[in-house]
C-alpha cells in the first residue's frame, strides 16, 4: 500500500512539473502516474532471464501489484481533482477549440494547425 501510495505522489508530482514545464495543465502529467497493470510480470520475466534473481522474483510480484491496485486506485481520482483545481483556476480550453499560441510565435505544441 504504502509503496503504491509513494508511486502515485512521487511520480505524480514529478509528472505534474515535466507537463506544465512543457506547456501542459499538469493533468496528463497525474493521470501519467500510475503503475501499468502488465508490470506484475516483470519480476517473472527478469527472473526467467537470469536465475540469480530466481528468490526475489516471489515477493517482488506482489509489492509490485500491490502497486498496480493502489495506483490504478488513486490515479484517477488524484487526476479528477487536479483536473477540477485547473478547471476553476480557468486554465482549460473548451474541446474542439485551439489554444491562442498554437501555431504563432511561441507555439512548442508541435500540433499540425490546419486552419485556413
């Protein structure tokens, strides 16, 4: 638990940070913060690889989906409510609009802007 809890804060805070120092709400950043469900077997893997990690494999499966089932929790709760904090702060674009700087000086989105 305390090890999911420690991915989702650590890895989200730092997620958030990388997503607005590079133009983002931080929102994709949080929703980034999650351990994937296919990394249960990696210990398996690793340990099929090379046998000296044959002993570990065991209890490392089950620290890490303990951590698949903690982060898969808390993710998209932590991203709603961060998602909310933006949203009133009115940092958000309406859907289907383009920010103002997309395709003008200072545009780092690399986004094709297709208007005419």
């Amino acid at each position: 638990m305390l090890l999911g809890l420690a991915v989702v804060v650590l890895t989200g805070i730092a997620l958030m940070i990388a997503d607005r120092l590079t133009g983002g709400t931080g929102v994709a950043g949080i929703a980034a913060a999650s351990t994937a469900g296919n990394a249960a077997a990696v210990p398996a893997i690793v340990a099929s690889a090379n046998q000296a990690y044959a002993p570990a494999a065991p209890a490392a499966t089950i620290l890490v989906a303990a951590c698949v089932v903690v982060t898969a929790i808390l993710v998209p709760l932590a991203t709603h409510w961060w998602a909310s904090r933006v949203r009133v702060a009115g940092n958000t674009v309406p859907v289907g609009e383009a920010p103002p700087d997309v395709g003008g000086p200072g545009d780092r989105t690399g986004l094709p802007v297709g208007r005419e």
